[in-house]
C-alpha cells in the first residue's frame, strides 16, 4: 500500500466484494482471482474516476500514446 492510508473503506472489510483497491492497487481479497481485462473495460473504470482496475489491478491514469 502506499505510504499515506488510503482513504478506500473496502480496506477495513473482512471480506471485500473487489480483488483489489480501486484508490491505491492493493490486493484486498486474495480469494477471488485476478481476471484479464481489456481496453474497453479500463475505459469504463477511468470513467468511475478509478485510479487502478479493481478486477487486475493496472494502473490506468497512464498516458497512451
């Protein structure tokens, strides 16, 4: 995670319903398994102002060229 907390409150659950956290890439439920998503997924996430996919965990404010 990174140095600052992150402010995402799927950190404090049990249980997550997400694999991972759509604020700062953590890995919040090991249980449910990394899916292989595609560029039109990570449109979709960029849209909901998510800095990192919740389904693999990319980071999707890069810069395409």
């Amino acid at each position: 995670m990174n140095s600052r907390r992150c402010i995402n409150l799927n950190h404090r659950r049990a249980s997550s319903p997400i694999r991972m956290c759509a604020m700062c890439g953590e890995v919040l439920n090991h249980q449910i398994p990394s899916k292989e998503c595609s560029a039109d997924d990570h449109a979709e996430k960029r849209k909901h102002q998510n800095m990192y996919c919740c389904d693999c965990g990319e980071y999707l404010l890069e810069t395409q060229d």
